[in-house]
C-alpha cells in the first residue's frame, strides 16, 4: 500500500461527513500514517 491510498480515504470521509469543515483540514501520509492538521469549524 503506498501513501496515496490512506490519504486519499481519510479526505473522502472528511468531505463525506457535514457536520464537519473540511475546507481547513490537511492531511498528509508517511509510512502509511495520516496526520491532520488545520481548524474544525
């Protein structure tokens, strides 16, 4: 599994989900681990 995968999942489900806004949430993948950084609004 490269990187793109998980990263790709964790930011359809954030733009899936309304109650939360995506617009201001990043993610990034290395070694198959995905961090979030950015506001919840």
């Amino acid at each position: 599994m490269n990187d793109l995968t998980p990263h790709q999942d964790v930011i359809d489900e954030l733009q899936f989900e309304p109650s939360i806004g995506a617009a201001n949430i990043g993610a990034s993948a290395k070694n198959g681990v995905v961090t979030l950084s950015g506001h919840v609004c």
